[in-house]
C-alpha cells in the first residue's frame, strides 16, 4: 500500500483543490491509515455532498496505489504532493494551477449576535455552536458544489465558480444562501434562543488562486471589489435574510422572487449600490421562462426542425404515439423551439405535461414527476397537509379506477400526510415503486382518451436513475396512443430510445452567418449595425443563437453606437468585444471541463481567433501528439473551429 502513516492529509485534500473538506476529515478522525479505506458511503455520509469532489478524492486514492511511498507536509504553497491529482500545464505533471482571471460569484455569511452569544455561552458550548455553524454553512455551499474559501469563527466566505466552474453560478449561490438561512434556523442553541445568519452575494470579474497566508491560515485569495461588495451587502442585510448584487440580480432573472432594495452608499464605493433581497423561490413554470422574461428574438433556420415536431404530433395526434429525442449544445435553442411548437399548438386541443430535470436533483429520485404533480395540482409546499391533499385528490380525480389506493402511494411520492384520511402505505420498497410507476402511467393513458397529450421532458441528462426507469417504460408504451414525448438533452446526453420503432433524433446544428445576421437585425428594428461591429458578433458568436442575442444586447446597451441620420454608427473606436456576464459562467464551465486541455484554448485566446497548426505548437510547447489530441477535443467540444 502507498500510504504511509506521516502523510499530511490536509495538505493532501489541498493538492487536489478540495481544502474545503479539511475541518470535515479533521473531525471525523481521518487520517492516513484510514483514508484508503473509505467508500463513496463514507464520503457522503462526513458531508462531501458534490458526487464530483467523491469521486475526485476516490480517484486521487486509487491513483496512490502502487506508488512507493507519499512523503509529508511541504507547505501548501509548493508543489502539490499527488502529481496524479494536479492539473497538467503543457504536459509537466505536479504544477500547482496559477492565478486566473474569471467571473465569480462571492457569498458572505456571517452569524448574528455572536458576541452576545459569546457572553453567555460557556467557552466548550461556544466553540461547538460555531462547529455548528461552520459545518452547517460548509454543507450546503458543498451541497450546491461551491468552494468553502475559508471559515472564521462567526463567518464564511465562499466562491462560486472557481476552482470549477458551472454555468449558473449565481443561482447555485442564491440557492445554497437560502439553505443556509434556513439550517442555521434550525439548529438548536441553550436557553432556546434561535440563530441566524445575514449573507451577502456579489458577481463580478476577479483574479482567484494565489495563495496568501502560511500554515492553517493560508487561503487562495480573489483580487477585485466583488468580495468586498459582498461583504458590505451581508453587513446590510437583516438577520435571516439574503442581499444579492445588481449583477448577481440580473444573472438569476425570474428563478427566485426578490424586492428592491432603495441604492445605499456603501463604504469603499463611490456611487451608491443598487441591492436586492431575495424572498424565496419564484413562480415562473420553467427556468427558460424565468431566464427570458423579456420577449424572446424570432426563431431562425428552424423552420424544418419545426416542420419536423409539427409532423410528428400529427402522428402521435392520430394515435401513432411518437417519441422524438432533441439534442444540442447549451445555448442552441432547444427550450426556444419548444416554446414554438407549443405557440403552433396553441389553438389545438390537448393536454400539456412538462417535466424539468435538474442538476441540483440528480440523486432526487422522481424529481421531475414530483414537480410536475405539484405544479400542475397546484400544491405548495407551505399550505397545509389537508389542503395539500384536497389539491391531490382534485388532480387525480377521473384518472385512477383505485383512487383509495392511487392517492396514499401518490402522496407518499408527495410527502404529503394522509393520516386519518387513507390507510398507511404498506408495501415492500420494490413493490410500491412499481405499483407507483403502474400509476403513474394509468393517469397517462387516462388524459391520453381524453385528447392528444404532448409531453416535453427537459435536459434529461440529468434525470435521476429511477425518473431514467420510468420514462423508459412510458417511451415504450405510448406507441399506441395519442401521446408525443419530446426529450431535450445535450450532445453528452445518451440516447436513450434508439430501439423504438416510433423514436425520432434530431440534433440541432448552429445558424449560419445569414441566419445569425438576421437575429440580429430583428433585435436593432431592422437598423444595419456597421459592418466591423456586425462582423465582431457574428464572429464570436459562431451561429449559437443563444450567444448571438447575448452579445449584441451587450453592443446596444453599451454606447458604442449611436443614431446619425436614420443610421446606426460607431461612436468611436471599435474594441473587442467582451464576453457578457450572462455568458461567462457557461463557456469557462466548458473550459474547466476540459481539465488538462484548457490551457491549450487559453494560450490560442491569446495568439487570436486565427492561428496556424505550427503557431500553436509553437506558443505551448507540446508535442505533436498531445497537441492533436489537445485541439481535437476542443474541436469536438465546439470551443474551436475545424482546421481549414
């Protein structure tokens, strides 16, 4: 075995990116001897929620194996211990990732009333109550899979989008604040009294990764004023609530429900600061109505996809039951071309179910259906149980011939109680799943002789196994009934009914430059954007419909055009354009995805957007070898063009 007893498991779980988890495996005794032999189980069950940092740290022990030894404790600053756990830079194994320019989202959160608390607490009571606290905060930012940057007695500090990046950063902050807030509201102090928290959340352009401090106070520090405007908004915020940034604000659009909070001068700011406290979830039925409140640019170069979906739902329609997979990249218009084929249906007659995968959920089994039976039976989580029921039985009246024992297996899905109302759920865990499953498609079947249903499951690559289970038994019933189920999924995504005589695929590919230009056209009011900065945007933006409207938003609002007779020109000189906020999260998420590669895709964003073979090699250095592999995965991640 390569583990050796003086191994320094902190400045291990360091060298991996992970330090997070440095006071989790302290307290849990974790030391060398142990670490090998922990399980996915055990790491789960110490708080390492993020299935990613589980299987990084799994991995990473594995990866120990057969090596002949691990020597101890160099500073955090050298050279990670584990070269197998480092990231690669041109091909030198063991050197540690540098500082980096990129988009965060920071969120403060601080304890309320701890220095009273200090005061009448023991110093023992004290102390637990702050691990309390600490271990609290640190779950649910892990839970969200944000990076716990330090913890300091009464307070927390964490980043969103570094050292791995994701594409809604900001909204994956606002909701590990809100489970914040309300786990630290549940914990239990002496005398009764009940504890709080104020955070503050802030997005911005920082440089992240230099290492600042020595020993246990070393820390991976972010330079910019976005941490300091987080800061100053938790200091704001009221106990028990959270305050987000104007940027962070406009990232998140209709996915949670905030109020205005009138600009305040904060100190270390010149103008004062427009804010917004979040109130909880909002209502918006899907997150591409929740992201695209404002009207949305017409749909372009879609009109076969469309002709295609519209030619399948007159199969299903007729009782041909159809099922269509619908693949792309993010940003592609996949969830837009939903929301056609539902405008082209709209006169129609028929029953609409959708189904929302998640990738906070995808160990939740049955999300997507449970949220489906909650929104369309109108059930909040906040009502009563009776009236959460009454809700129930009204959604499932006429489409179960058992409704005494439809609504107790329903329910038990719902975590709705039914005491006093049905008899108590009594069956083997395999047994109620499927005689759950036996149900759930019966309601089908019943809307179905009723009239056509269109089902619309989104982003099923993330739905959990058992949602994975289900829907593969209702793809395979529906041949023969008036039932069209349309799954969206990304290029990773698996294809999932291939065997079905009554399956479709259809991949949506990117517009062409007259295509794109037309998008752009119909967001300027038919104005013709001069030709260098209509160039700029067509160029960055490389037919990804999404990007196109994203950016030339960005040209409008900026003030680098303006009207001359009738015509829209340039104000002055033209600089690169920048990629916008709401675009930054998702292209470094796939950056960071592509690991040891994407300081090829860095070096070539700095040489420009065109370059030779042998420039490129030239600027990192690789080999022949590994630079082809290197460009053929950015190729095929659509990250760079094909070689001309």
């Amino acid at each position: 075995m390569a583990l050796r007893g003086q191994m320094n498991v902190a400045v291990w779980l360091k060298s991996l990116g992970l330090e997070q988890y440095v006071p989790v495996f302290d307290d849990n005794a974790i030391d060398a001897e142990i670490l090998p032999r922990l399980t996915a189980e055990d790491l789960k069950e110490i708080g390492v929620g993020a299935l990613g940092h589980r299987k990084r740290i799994l991995e990473a022990i594995a990866a120990m194996e057969g090596q002949p030894e691990v020597v101890s404790a160099k500073p955090a600053s050298a050279s990670p211990i584990l070269m197998s756990a480092s990231v690669e830079r041109f091909g030198e194994p063991g050197r540690p990732r540098e500082a980096e320019r990129r988009q965060l989202t920071v969120m403060f959160v601080d304890l309320v009333g701890s220095t009273a608390l200090a005061t009448r607490l023991d110093p023992e009571e004290m102390r637990d109550l702050l691990r309390q606290f600490q271990n609290t905060t640190a779950g649910e930012v892990l839970r969200f899979e944000g990076h716990v940057a330090k913890l300091m007695g009464d307070g927390a500090l964490a980043y969103f989008g570094w050292p791995q990046a994701h594409e809604d950063e900001a909204e994956r902050a606002v909701r590990a604040a809100l489970a914040v807030v309300s786990a630290v509201n549940r914990l239990s102090v002496k005398g009764g009294q009940q504890l709080s928290v104020r955070v503050g959340i802030a997005t911005g352009v920082v440089v992240v990764g230099d290492l600042i401090g020595i020993g246990s106070a070393q820390e991976n520090a972010v330079v910019g004023e976005t941490p300091n405007l987080a800061a100053r908004l938790q200091a704001i915020a009221e106990p028990g609530t959270v305050v987000i940034s104007e940027l962070t604000y406009r990232l998140i659009g209709n996915l949670f429900e905030v109020t205005s909070i009138r600009p305040q001068k904060l100190a270390g700011f010149d103008t004062p600061v427009s804010a917004f406290k979040v109130i909880g979830e909002g209502r918006a039925e899907s997150r591409f109505e929740a992201l695209h409140a404002d009207e949305s640019a017409p749909l372009t170069g879609r009109e076969h996809d469309i002709a295609l979906l519209l030619d399948r739902w007159r199969l299903a329609a007729s009782g041909e039951g159809q099922v269509v997979e619908l693949f792309g990249e993010a940003g592609i218009g996949k969830s837009r071309i939903l929301q056609e084929l539902r405008e082209h249906l709209k006169d129609e007659a028929h029953t609409r179910l959708r189904y929302y995968c998640s990738p906070y959920h995808v160990e939740t089994a049955l999300y997507p259906v449970t949220d489906q039976l909650l929104r369309a039976g109108d059930i909040r989580r906040t009502d009563p149980p009776d009236r959460q029921l009454d809700c129930l039985e009204q959604l499932l009246a006429g489409s179960t011939k058992y409704p005494n024992e439809a609504i107790p297996l329903i329910a038990a899905l719902l975590s709705i109680p039914t005491e006093g109302r049905y008899p108590k759920v009594d069956l083997m865990a395999q047994k109620q799943k499927t005689r759950t499953f036996e149900l759930l498609i019966e309601q089908l079947e019943a809307l179905a002789r009723s009239q056509p249903v269109l089902m619309l499951l989104e982003d099923a690559h993330f739905l959990d196994p058992t949602s994975a289970e289900l829907f593969d038994q209702i793809a395979g019933r529906i041949q023969q009934l008036p039932v069209l189920l349309i799954a969206t999924s990304r290029p990773e995504g698996a294809v999932r009914w291939s065997g079905l005589p009554h399956a479709t695929f259809l991949t949506l590919n990117r517009l062409s430059r007259a295509q794109a230009a037309s998008i752009i056209a119909a967001m300027t009011g038919g104005k013709q954007l001069p030709a260098a900065v209509l160039d700029q945007i067509l160029s960055k933006t490389e037919g990804v419909p999404l990007f196109v409207e994203e950016l030339t938003k960005v040209v409008l609002e900026s003030g680098l055009l303006q009207m001359r007779d009738g015509e829209l020109v340039l104000a002055g000189p033209l600089p690169p354009l920048a990629v916008p906020a709401t675009l930054h999260d998702s292209l470094m998420a796939r950056l960071d995805r592509l690991d040891s590669i994407r300081d090829v895709a860095q070096v070539a964003a700095v040489i420009g957007r065109e370059f030779t073979h042998e420039l490129l090699a030239a600027a990192t250095g690789l080999p022949e070898l590994e630079l082809e592999r290197a460009t053929n995965q950015l190729v095929t991640s659509g990250l760079f063009p094909p070689w001309q």
